[in-house]
C-alpha cells in the first residue's frame, strides 16, 4: 500500500493552517498548543522545537512522549471519513489532531474537546 503523502508534510506546514482555521472563528494558537499538547503530551518548548524543526507528521507521532488515551474516545467524521473506521495507526492519529482543531473551531468548549 503506498504511503500517504501527509506523512513527510511538517507537521509546522499544516499548523499554520489549524491556528488560521481557529482564529478565523474567534479562538487562539494557545487553544490550538493545548489541544495539541493534550493529545500527545509533549510541553510547549519541545511543541515549539519539533515546529520550529519542521518535523514530519510520522516522527512527530513516533517520538510523542504519551498519547493521550482519552483520545479514542474521539468519533465522528473528518474528510468524509469516519474516525473509527481508520485502520492506518498513523492517519488515525492526523485525523484525531484534525478533529479536535474542527471542534475548536466549531466554538465547542475546552472540556468537551478535550474529554474531560
């Protein structure tokens, strides 16, 4: 099966992406940080570095420190597809990320995103 392009993008490519999409609809790069912290456990200066390294999609998610496990409770559609039929460890992991900034930028609160 041949490999999917989004993972040798840099995660910093797409990011910029996620904060426009979230500060078009009123919220902050630092909701976008949390989230992104919250679903791999990284802290804000290794967030910052991997950024600033342009690390791809796939070391980004290999080397995050602790996946949240909260996070298979995420369900729902993203691209038309549905999350919980995403076989791919790897693009289940990207759409999780692409979920959670969806719901960030739909205006649905912090505790909620985040599954608390």
């Amino acid at each position: 099966m041949a490999e999917h392009r989004i993972y040798r993008m840099s995660v910093a490519s797409v990011y910029v992406h996620y904060v426009a999409k979230a500060e078009k609809k009123g919220r902050t790069r630092d909701e976008v940080d949390q989230i992104i912290r919250w679903l791999t456990g990284l802290d804000q200066p290794t967030l910052e570095a991997r950024l600033a390294d342009k690390t791809d999609f796939e070391t980004f998610f290999a080397t995050a420190p602790k996946l949240n496990p909260a996070r298979k409770a995420i369900t729902g559609t993203i691209c038309g597809v549905r999350i919980e039929e995403i076989e791919d460890p790897l693009m289940k992991e990207i759409r999780y990320l692409d979920k959670l900034v969806d719901e960030l930028a739909r205006g649905r609160p912090m505790e909620k995103i985040l599954r608390r």
